[in-house]
C-alpha cells in the first residue's frame, strides 16, 4: 500500500521521533491530520526550536526554526523526498539541541 499523505504515515513519522529524540526529554511532538511538528519545550527561549511538515496545496512544505537564527523552509511535491528531508533536518535539529541546550 503506497502511504499518500501524512496521516499515513503517522506510525513511521512517530518511530522516527521516538529514534532520533529517544535521549532529548523536553521534546514533544504533535500528530495532526494534515501536519507534524517537532518541537522543544524550552522555559528559556519563547521561541524554541521547532520542525514541522505540513500538506501544502499539491505538495508538502517543511519548516525548521533552530531556536536562534536559522531559518529553512523547504517545499515538495513527492511526499517520499519529502519525508526523506523532514528525517534529515530532524536528525539536525537534535544534534544542535544535544550540543547547545545542554
């Protein structure tokens, strides 16, 4: 069965989470229909690190905010690569949390 949206791909999206942020406790991550978004639960920072993955017209768009300065916004038409770039910035996202939130 080919997974064609997000909500489909939930479990896959939630193990993946679970993976990458196993070591990281003041993450949390919200599974909606249309998007899902990482984020760091930060007291300091108001505007904590965030990644998120949101259906998008035809396509999907995906937002990352560092909790600083860097900014990306990605958008894709095949959810697959899609996907495959939201697993990336996640991976980069908990790498820059393990070395400047400790």
């Amino acid at each position: 069965m080919i997974k064609t949206n997000i909500k489909n791909n939930h479990i896959q999206i939630e193990n993946l989470y679970k993976s990458i942020f196993a070591d990281l406790p003041l993450t949390s991550i919200k599974l909606e229909e249309s998007s899902v978004i990482i984020e760091h639960n930060d007291e300091d920072n108001t505007d904590a690190a965030s990644l998120e993955i949101i259906e998008h017209g035809s396509g999907y768009k995906l937002n990352y905010w560092d909790g600083y300065s860097v900014v990306e916004t990605v958008e894709n038409k095949d959810l697959k690569k899609a996907l495959k770039i939201f697993k990336n910035t996640a991976k980069k996202m908990a790498k820059n949390l393990r070395r400047f939130s400790q």
